[in-house]
C-alpha cells in the first residue's frame, strides 16, 4: 500500500448524540401539515393561435394550423375564397398553433378575475417572440366538456431565451364562472395530510388532537374526528356549526400539535450535493472502505494493516445503535466530498443498514 495513501478510521459503534440542556418539544399549527379536502387547483385548456409574428410561425404545410386560422375568420365575418384553407399558406408563417393553459387557484376565484396562463407552440413555430395571444376559449379539464369557462388573449411573454416557444400571458385569463370548491358534504369535512407527512399514526394524532380539544362539542360518544387511512381525517360538524362551518374549521386547522414523527427518511440532492437526515435515522453495524477512508461501525478493531495516520473517534460510551447524522457529521469533519457521503448513504441502503426510506431527488 503506497505511503502517501490516508487510512482514516472512524470508530462510531453505540453513537449517540450529547444534547446539552432540555429542549421543549417542537410544535406547530394543524394547517401546516394538511388542507382541506375540495380546495384544489383546477386546470383550463384551449388551442389557440398567437398572431404577429416575424416569419417564425407554423410552416405552410402545418394543416391544423391552416385549418384554426380559416375557422377564425369565418367567426370574425372574413371567410376564405374559393380556394378555402388554401389561401392562406403563405401567411402561416406569422402564426403559431399554440396550448393555453391556466391554472385557478385551490381557494377558488369568482368571474371577472385575471389570472396568468401559460402559451405552448403545438406546432413547428420557431419562436412566439413577439406574437400575440388571439382570443382563445378554455374549457375544463374533461375531453368531452364543451363549456367555456375563460377566455384568454394578451402579448406573449417569454420565461427565458433558451425555450422561446413556451410563454406566458400575465393576467392573460379572464374567468367567464364562478369557482367555488365545496368542502363540506353530508355535515362532514375531510383533513388531507400533505404528501410527506402522510403516516397512519400521524393521522390518529391529528383525530385524537381535535377530539381531546373540541371533542366536547361532539353529541356522539365516538367524537368528532376519524382517520380512516394514512391520508384522510373525516371530522363531523358540531349542530352549532352547521350554518358556520367556516368558524369551525378555522379553529380546527390553528389547533398547535406537536411536530409529527413521520416514517425516517433521508433525502439526496445529486445534483446539488445535498442531503437531508432527520435526527433519529439508524444505521446497523457495518464496516465501510471507501477510498482513504476505513469506518467501523460495528466497534471491532481493524486487523492488519499499517497503522492510521489519523484517528477521529466519535463513541461517547453505550448506546443504541449509531445515528446517521453522526455519520455524516464525522464525514463533514473529515472533510469528506459530497459525492463520496452520498456513495456511502447509497451503499448503507444497498446493504439494508440504513434504517430509514432513501429519497434520490
């Protein structure tokens, strides 16, 4: 083994983290961990055409593109001759066949509102720089659906030069309905946890937190709140509240609740050299050789071999088993590169010593 290669061991069977003093456990509001059930975001599409552009539209031979442009005019009073669709081929060019698509807000929004909508060429247009957004109608989400719910027109904005046949139009989207998203059905309302905090037992919390708090308003013994899965909370509206659900739901989401311990996980950023390891990741006893570097985690000493030219030690006595965080804290003292820690996490997994779910963003 040539000399100028580094053994670094770093013995950290029976880890555990000294914590100087006694922290208050964390806690936070129910409406940070979920929302309610029918407030979500609805989608409206359309095709239209985006006009004045400089020669970068659709090509001549783009038929859908003839086609939409012959059926504006005959709406607007100016059919095409004899020759039809035909007559237009060579001012093609300075237009695009384009997707419209806006986006209405989870809390709704009420006809009249202007919201953004985004512009995607749906043919060979070159480039919408420049171009206009002609009057495009936009229908919902369902293929079948021929009800017109917005209208959208205004100049085009491109995000950035690098993709210049996706656009915006800034308060392009004029609502032509009223959106309201109904929450409560059959006197009940449903809490969703967000997607990473979603958790069977995090889901009982959150029921026996409104049943202990407001749970005597209930006129049944069972209480107002039910998990009934990992996801969904169904709370009854108390007789009081039934022509006020919207007082009572309020005080339900500022209940505070005590930071939720969901399933461990540890999340890796490659591309940015990151990784994220909540406090109570568990790692199971293995040896790791990874380039200079020989770390045991089983408290067994090495056999053989020329002695370290540096010893980091991180035991602080009995314990149970070591904490990931540990790991990459040693890591980070030794000066460890991102890419070799997340090789060793990736390798921890690999080799079922990594007690914890491994998310690779």
């Amino acid at each position: 083994m040539p000399t100028a290669q580094k053994i670094i061991v770093a013995t950290l069977a029976g880890l555990a983290i000294a914590i100087a003093g006694t922290r208050a456990p964390a806690r936070t509001l129910l409406k940070n961990l979920c929302r309610v059930k029918g407030q979500e975001e609805n989608t409206l599409q359309g095709y239209g055409l985006v006009v004045g552009l400089k020669g970068t539209g659709d090509s001549a031979a783009s038929a859908p593109t003839v086609r939409m442009l012959a059926q504006v005019l005959q709406l607007m009073g100016s059919p095409v001759g004899k020759r039809g669709p035909l007559e237009l081929k060579e001012d093609v060019k300075n237009v695009a066949l384009v997707l419209v698509t806006a986006t209405v807000p989870a809390a709704g929004a009420r006809q009249g509102d202007a919201i953004d909508c985004v512009v995607s060429s749906a043919g060979g247009a070159k480039s919408l720089t420049g171009g206009q957004l002609f009057m495009t109608p936009l229908v919902g989400p369902r293929v079948d659906s021929e009800r017109i719910y917005a209208f959208a027109q205004g100049a085009i904005h491109l995000d950035n030069d690098a993709t210049p046949t996706a656009a915006k139009v800034f308060k392009g989207c004029r609502l032509e309905e009223d959106f309201f998203n109904p929450f409560v059905k059959d006197n009940k309302f449903t809490l969703v946890l967000n997607k990473n905090k979603a958790d069977f037992q995090v889901a009982q919390d959150v029921a026996d937190l409104i049943n202990g708090q407001l749970g005597s308003q209930s006129q049944e013994s069972t209480g107002l709140a039910h998990a009934i899965d990992q996801v969904n909370i169904v709370v009854t509206l108390p007789p009081q509240y039934k022509e006020r659900p919207v007082w009572f739901i309020s005080q339900v989401l500022s209940l505070p609740i005590l930071d939720p311990q969901t399933e461990a996980r540890v999340v890796i950023n490659e591309k940015a050299g990151s990784v994220v390891v909540s406090g109570d990741v568990e790692i199971g006893e293995v040896t790791i050789t990874h380039k200079n570097m020989v770390i045991d985690l089983g408290g067994q000493a090495l056999q053989g071999g020329p002695a370290p030219s540096k010893f980091v030690s991180a035991q602080t006595g009995p314990a149970p088993s070591p904490k990931l965080k540990a790991l990459t804290e040693t890591l980070n003292s030794l000066k460890t590169p991102p890419a070799d820690v997340i090789e060793i996490i990736k390798g921890l997994e690999r080799a079922g010593k990594l007690h914890a779910t491994l998310i690779i963003e």
